[in-house]
C-alpha cells in the first residue's frame, strides 16, 4: 500500500495553502481534488479581495487569521511576483443610523488590529470619488485586490517543488482510521485506490462537511450543518468611475457584506456578490439571471445614482459554503482536531468562505502548528 505523510482533500485556495506549508516539513504529501484542475470553485469564483479583517468579532478566527493572513499575503505576493494591488476601499454610509454604525466599524476594526482605516465626511468623500454618494465613509487603505489564479499556480509550484504530489479528478471516498493514521480510499478517473497516511487534513470546502461523514468513526453530531449560498456578479462596461472599492454598509445580520463594487487586476468594474442560500447542495449550479438585473440596479443606486443598466451585463456566480444559515448570526470558521473529534491526525475544516482566500496563509500556518507539526 503506497503511504504518503499527509493527504490534503480540496485544492482550492485554502487546500494549497495547507499542502504548500506542509511540504515544507513532510517529504510525502497528497493534494486530491476531483475536478480536473485546482481552484475550480468557491476560490476562483469571488471578488479576489485582500481584505483588511474589519468586520468580524474581536478574538474570532475570521478576525485573527484574516489580519495576520492579510500581512502574510501582501508579503508573499511581493516575494513570489504575484499581481496584486493595494487600492483600498470606501465602506459608504447614508444616514444618521449607518454612521453610528461606521464608528462601531471603527471600533471593532481597530480591536482587531486594523489601526489605519479613516473617517471621511460627505465633503471630503466627494472630493475623494465624487460620482459617489454618501453621508461619511470610511477608508480602508489596507484593503486590495489579487490575482488568485496566479496565487494559487504559485503556492501550487511551491508545494511541488518540495515534492507534493497534486492528483485532479480524485475523489475521496473514505478513511478507516488505524493506529497510525488512515486507510484512504479514492476514486481515481473511477477505477478505486487504497492508500495509507499518517495525516488527513479536509479542506474540501463545499463539501466539507460530506467529506467528514465519510471518515469511520467521525462522530456524525460534530459534523456542521453546512449552507450552500450563491453570489451573483454583474460587470460593469467602459471604464470604472472608481479606483477603490466601494462597499455600502451591510444589512444588519445579513449573510454578505452588500453589492459592492469591486475591481479585477484589468481594471474591470464588477457588482455583487447578492446572497442567495440554495435549497439543493449536491451540484452547484453558477447560473446568473439577467431577471436580477434589476435587484442590483436598485441596490448599487444607493450609492452610484449614475449607474447605467445598460452597462450593467451578468457575468458569473460563485457559491461560499457557510455555517451561517438564512437568519442566523455569525458563524466563525470551524478548525476541528483531535482534541473535539478524537481521531489522531485528522484536521477538518468548515465554512471555509471569506475571508478564506485572504485568510488561506495563515489558516495554513495554524493548521500545522496546533494539529500536525510539533
């Protein structure tokens, strides 16, 4: 039976990530992932934003790793030439109410460590980007944008260059823990394969949690319910109106951060994501409307009135697989080890949405160092 110090399921963002650290340590490391390329889901289709960790409850994973993963990010992107870019972004109030809001953002932010975001009144925001409209914002010069194709190729080199082996339409199947480790079986193209490994790390993403109910004796009442949630894209034709990301003020306990505006490494204008939780998690379906249209009109208004439909086309759609269901409030990601499941050696990881691609370093970095390297 082939044996391999590690198998990591999921090759996106996060996946990579993980088998890139570990290649550092291990000399066998397994990369699986059933489609017929890496990142070919929820890491390839977002907004490709570095973000800054302003919004999420001091002493939350999502604030720790994302702060900490946001300055190992920008780091990497330097070292390894990956395109990014610094722009920054406007978070957008309209009123008395979402200005009170600005200053708990503040507040919050600067409890996670983001120290440099700065109050900007309706004055100085028109002279900053004056197609906008808004009673104060606030600027987050932290905040960027990434190439995540050219990252992901990268921490994938990296990982191969230390030997880690990357297997496209492999499945994983199963795991039957042993005395050292588990007894995995794959699909491979469809033709079964068994093979041992000292660590099983599922970073599986959407299927996260159907991956972790294939493992034997994975107790089925610590595996998460997991919502599948599809955000939708609309780019915006001719050249952008704004060289910074403009976010409005989130809904009070909504699923997203609002349609913001948001810009690729080309300089293209996009809209979304929307937020729409799915009935069905088996298939993803990255259909676009155009009957949305509308919705995104409508919302993108409130703080673009110039906005024209007409420039506005459907452009694509991705799913974040989430703990937080319709109505619920926030969910943290979910870094599950032996000391909550008591399997040795296996690592499993839910709701892995954003901010998991700026995250993904630093969720790397804390996988080894608390369950797998001593």
């Amino acid at each position: 039976m082939e044996t391999f110090d590690a198998v990591v399921i999921g090759a996106g963002a996060v996946g990579l990530a993980v088998a890139a650290r570990l290649s550092r340590t291990f000399n066998s490391v397994l990369l699986i992932d059933k489609n017929s390329s890496f990142g070919q889901e929820t890491s390839s289709r977002n907004s490709e934003v570095i973000h800054a960790g302003i919004y999420y409850p001091h002493g939350s994973l999502k604030a720790k790793l994302c702060v900490s993963g946001r300055h190992e990010l920008y780091e990497y992107c330097k070292r390894r030439k990956i395109p990014f870019k610094p722009i920054g972004k406007l978070i957008l109030a309209q009123n008395l109410t979402q200005e009170m809001y600005l200053e708990e953002l503040n507040l919050k932010a600067c409890a996670n460590g983001v120290d440099d975001l700065t109050r900007l009144s309706r004055r100085q925001l028109a002279q900053v980007s004056p197609q906008l409209s808004g009673s104060a914002a606030l600027l987050s010069p932290s905040t960027g944008i990434i190439d995540s194709h050219a990252y992901m190729a990268s921490l994938l080199a990296e990982a191969e260059q230390n030997g880690t082996i990357l297997a496209s339409r492999t499945e994983f199947i199963a795991a039957e823990p042993t005395d050292k480790g588990f007894n995995i079986t794959l699909s491979v193209d469809g033709e079964a394969m068994v093979l041992h490994s000292r660590y099983l790390i599922n970073c599986a993403g959407l299927y996260c949690s159907e991956a972790a109910k294939r493992i034997e004796e994975m107790e089925e009442g610590l595996i998460p319910e997991l919502y599948w949630c599809r955000g939708h894209y609309f780019s915006y034709h001719g050249l952008s109106p704004f060289d910074r990301l403009v976010y409005p003020v989130p809904e009070k306990e909504g699923a997203g951060l609002g349609i913001h505006a948001t810009l690729d490494m080309g300089g293209q204008l996009k809209f979304g994501p929307d937020t729409q939780y799915l009935d069905s998690c088996t298939v993803p379906d990255y259909a676009v409307s155009p009957e949305l249209k509308s919705k995104f009109v409508e919302s993108i208004k409130r703080y673009f009135p110039a906005v024209d439909p007409n420039k506005l086309q459907p452009s694509y759609s991705g799913i974040r697989p989430k703990l937080q269901g319709p109505g619920d409030s926030f969910r943290d990601f979910q870094i599950q080890g032996e000391d909550e499941h008591g399997l040795n050696g296996l690592v499993n990881l839910y709701g892995i949405e954003s901010p998991g691609l700026t995250a993904s370093l630093a969720i790397a970095r804390y996988v080894a160092d608390k369950f797998i390297i001593d």
